[in-house]
C-alpha cells in the first residue's frame, strides 16, 4: 500500500478484555516497530521487528503485552486483561531496513473504561 | 542509555513570524541521527527534517531549518514564515546507527500555536 496502514483506529475495551491492533507496514519493508504514546507525552518504544523474528521486545510493559509478525509482514500487538493505564495511541512504522527512516502509521487508539 | 528533552511545552508565532523549538539529548555515541516530526490532530507523525551527526552541516528543508550543536548536545528546529498549517505538535528524536539502536527515542513534544 501507499503507507502504513493501522486497524483499527479507534477501540474501546472494558478493563479486563484482551485487545489485538493490527499493523500492516509498507509493501517490501524488513522493519516494524511498536510505539506507545500516552495522552500529552512522545511515542515510547515497545518493540522492533525484523522480518518475523523480534529482536528487541524491551519496552512492552508487562506480560500482558505481546507482539507477533509471522510471515514477516502484518503485526499484531495483543494486550491481555487491558487496564486504565493501557489508555493510549498505539503507533506503528515501518522501515525497508533498521538503519534507514521509518514511516508511521496513524496509530489505533485505544480507551479502556 | 540515550535521553531527549524538549523544555518548551507550549510555543506561540504569529504568521509568517520565525520561532525556534529546542531540544536538547544525551548519548555516548559518536554516530547517530536526529529527526524533528510534525504530529497534528490525525496523529499521523511527519517527518520535518534529519540531521545526520557526522555531517557538520546543518540540515535544512525549504522554509525548517536546524540548528545541530554536536559538542552542546543541542538541535534546535528554526520555522520561517511560520503559515497556519504549521500548528501541531512537534516532537524531537533521536535514533542510533548501531545494529540493536535502531529505535526512535522521542522528547515530551512542544505543541507550536500559529496566530493569525
């Protein structure tokens, strides 16, 4: 596609729900990264991807988030039993490689009640 | 581990006015790069402008320009004849060249208000 296409852009869960925002990176691009960005505050790394294999997953905040690419494409970022403090934009980006400019999507974001 | 400050919050311009947007960063590597994005109300971050650290040169992109300190650890982002679509947030970044460093570091963000 022509950007980085996130889904879905805007989601509600109830405190205890498991959630799953999708990421669908540029065409080609061996990069992907997950960033988490609190109302008022920059993006925070979450975690990198290069083709399907997770090199560095030291920012998710818990256990109860996990990230997958198993064809080396789509992402998903799962959060289990979402908490208030989850309440966030979820941004991803993609890149052709992990030393080159990344290009973000639109970010899902998510509401937890 | 590598950190990025933006001390201004909050900055206001009048129209075709010149405001300058500061950041300031600490690593201890030699190599690396900074980035200022643009991120307005669709949240889709745009990148403004790149400054690669071993280039002394400072970046410029048509009306944004930077001013990169390497020794001062300062790159500050000059606007020029500020236009109205240039109010959103901006954020300041850094990101390493070293396999493993590849992740963006981001600052708190300043949000720019443009006065008509």
């Amino acid at each position: 596609g022509a950007g980085v296409s996130q889904s879905p852009r805007y989601k509600v869960a109830k405190r205890g729900q498991d959630v799953a925002l999708r990421c669908d990176p540029i065409s080609g691009h061996v990069s992907l990264f997950w960033y988490q960005q609190a109302l008022g505050q920059g993006p925070e790394f979450l975690t990198y991807f290069q083709n399907e294999a997770q090199l560095d997953k030291s920012g998710l905040p818990s256990d109860r988030f996990f990230a997958e690419r198993p064809e080396g494409s789509v992402s998903t970022l799962k959060i289990q039993r979402t908490q208030q403090e989850d309440s966030a934009v979820y941004l991803c980006a993609s890149s052709p490689s992990g030393n080159t400019e990344a290009f973000f999507g639109q970010g899902t974001r998510l509401t937890v009640v | 581990a590598q950190t990025v400050t933006q001390s201004q919050p909050e900055m206001s311009v009048q129209e075709a006015e010149t405001v300058t947007l500061s950041c300031t960063y600490d690593t201890s590597e030699s190599d690396y790069y900074l980035f200022w994005y643009k991120q307005p109300p669709s949240r889709q971050m745009i990148l403004v402008i790149r400054q690669e650290a071993y280039k002394q040169q400072n970046a410029t992109e048509n009306r944004f320009s930077v001013n990169f300190q390497k020794a001062a650890k300062s790159f500050s982002l000059k606007i020029s004849d500020s236009q109205l679509g240039d109010a959103a947030m901006y954020f300041c970044a850094y990101r390493g060249v070293r396999r493993g460093t590849y992740k963006y570091i981001f600052g708190t963000g300043t949000r720019l208000k443009v006065l008509a």
